[in-house]
C-alpha cells in the first residue's frame, strides 16, 4: 500500500472531544444541555445499532439524549404527533428520524415535519436548499464528515476535479454541493454514467458512495487521488468461519491504496465521522437557538 490512510476513527475521536469542552462550557457558562432526540420506528436490526451507539456517544459526551422506540406499524399520525411533540420541546435540540421508515410512513412528510433548526440530519426540504444556495444551514453528517477529513487532508480542495458515485439525497447529492461550495470542480456519477471507469479516473477526489461492495478497482484511481468510500457492505467472510461476515467499503481497498495518494478505510473512515458529526450538529443547533457562538 502507498497511499496514506485517513484515520475516521482517530479523526472521530478528536471531533467528539471538541464537541464535549464545547458542551461542558454550556453547561458550565450558561446552564444550558443540549438534547438529541432519536426516534427509530420499527426492528430493522442495522438501525437499532446505529441508534443505540448514537445515544452511547451523546451521553458520553455531556448531552441528553431522548430515545423513542416505536412499533413498526406505528400509524403515520402518531409518529407525526411525536415529532410535533419534540419540535416543541426546549430541551430537544436535534432531532433524528432514524432512515429508512417502514413503508406504509411517508418519509418526505416525516422528515420535513422536523423543525429545520432541529433537523440535525440536515434532510428537512429548508436545509437542503440552503445547502444548495451556500447559505448557513443544518449540513448532512456523512457529507460533512467526508469534507471535514478531505478539509485536514489537503487543506484548500479550490480547483481539484471531485467525482462523486451515487446521487441519493443522503450521500451523493449533499457531497457534491459541498465539494463545490469548496470551489472543486464537480461530476456527480450514477447508475446511467456512460464510462464510469474513464470519469473516475478524472478525479482528484474520489467519492463513492454507492453500495456495492468492492465496486471501484484500483485502476479506476487516478495516481494519488484521494480516495473517501463512503459505502458500507457486509459480505461472507468464509475465512473467518462458517456464516462469519465482514465489512466492505464500495472500492477495492487493496486495489485502489497501491494507486491513491490517500484512502479512507472501511471500517474506521467515514462511518465514525458521521456519528461525530451529528453530535456536532446538535451542539451548533443548541447553540444558535440559544443566540450563542457556534463551534468552529
Ligand atoms: P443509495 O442506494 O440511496 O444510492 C446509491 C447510488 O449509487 C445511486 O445514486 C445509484 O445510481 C448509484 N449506483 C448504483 N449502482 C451503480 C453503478 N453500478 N454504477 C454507478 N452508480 C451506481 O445509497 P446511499 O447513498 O444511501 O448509500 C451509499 C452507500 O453508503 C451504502 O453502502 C450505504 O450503506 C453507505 N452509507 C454509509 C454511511 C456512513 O455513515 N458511512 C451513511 C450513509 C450511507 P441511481 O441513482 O442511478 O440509481
């Protein structure tokens, strides 16, 4: 391997630090805690790990934090009333939806049924638009996170060429106006790009974020690219044993770190950056509802 590897997990650990001092001065300075509620509505097995290492990290870091565990089948106007409920509440912050919803739930309306100051997913309709227009807004964690490492990595990304795989609403699409708002020069590829090889190879920073495991080959990397792969696929590991598992990212990790001048791995990139970033979200939230100063 030469390429240099983007510790998330380190660069995690330093941002939830940040995120607790930032939390003790509220608390100390102003008598102010900031609350995260998370509301997950069904058994999706993922899910539930996610929500509860969430909820660990918020309560290590000073927060409060709120869980609401719902029935799958858990009517439409019921979880619309428990949203309406936590926008009213002084000490919620932020608020979560944990994605995806059982189907018979309109997740559009769910989400856009958060108080955009408190949609710390940064999905509600308002955020996304003032993304769109470089105004202050709730950012999307895992985009966040993924420039936040790029930011550290190479300081100014002005003028790079960033390809983003995937356009979901989620990943994709807020990458992108993020990289752009970062002055790079943006392509966004999906499943209909004509020569994704070729456009892939184009790139400056490479982004993939589609959801197939291992997708990307090294000689899709243009030497010394930077490399961030969002993706998260758990395949059978026979190597570890019968009906074991293990994570993969969407690029061929092997493949792409003898060609990229850095790379995130999977796990330990982007994954921790994203919980980080949402608990930055809800102190920057706590904080411009309180009319004080935002973290940096
Ligand atoms: P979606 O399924 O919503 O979007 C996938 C995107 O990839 C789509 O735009 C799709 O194109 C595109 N795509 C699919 N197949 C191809 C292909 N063969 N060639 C090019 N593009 C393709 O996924 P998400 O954005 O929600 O998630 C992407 C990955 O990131 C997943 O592995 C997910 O688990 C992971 N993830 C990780 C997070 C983290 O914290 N690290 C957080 C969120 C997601 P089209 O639009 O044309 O269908």
């Amino acid at each position: 391997m030469s390429a240099t590897l983007i510790d998330g997990k380190a660069f995690a650990a330093r941002v939830r630090d940040k995120v607790a001092d930032h939390v003790t001065r509220l608390r100390e300075e102003h008598g102010i805690v900031p609350g995260l509620a998370v509301v997950l509505v069904g058994e999706d097995p993922a899910s539930q790990v996610y929500v509860r290492s969430k909820g660990k990290q918020t309560v290590e870091c000073g927060m409060a934090s709120f869980e609401h565990k719902l029935d799958a089948d858990t009517p439409e106007a019921d979880l619309l009333a428990l949203v309406a409920k936590l926008n009213a509440d002084p000490e919620v912050h932020g608020i979560l939806v944990q994605l995806p919803l059982p189907a018979h739930l309109d997740s559009d309306l769910v989400i856009n049924s958060i108080d955009p100051a408190k949609d710390v997913d940064g999905f509600h309709i308002s955020n996304v638009g003032l993304l769109g227009t470089g105004q202050k807004s709730m950012v999307p964690c895992t985009p966040l996170g993924c420039l936040m490492m790029l930011r550290d990595h190479h300081g100014s990304l002005s003028g790079m060429n960033a390809v983003v795989v995937g356009r979901s609403n989620i990943v994709g699409k807020p990458m992108a106006q993020l990289l752009l708002g970062e002055s790079c020069t943006v392509t966004i590829a999906h499943s209909r790009t004509k020569d994704l090889p070729e456009v892939c190879r184009r790139a400056d920073i490479l982004v993939a974020a589609v959801g197939r495991p291992e997708m990307i080959p090294g000689d899709w990397v243009k030497p010394g690219a930077t490399v961030i792969d969002v993706g998260i696929n758990r395949i059978d590991a026979p190597e570890k044993g019968a009906g074991k598992t293990r994570l993969v990212g969407d690029v061929a990790f092997d493949g792409c770190a003898a060609v990229a001048g850095a790379i995130t791995p999977v796990p330990g990139g982007v994954g921790p950056m994203t919980i980080a970033c949402l608990l930055a979200n809800t102190v920057t939230a706590c904080c411009r509802a309180n009319g004080l100063a935002e973290p940096e």
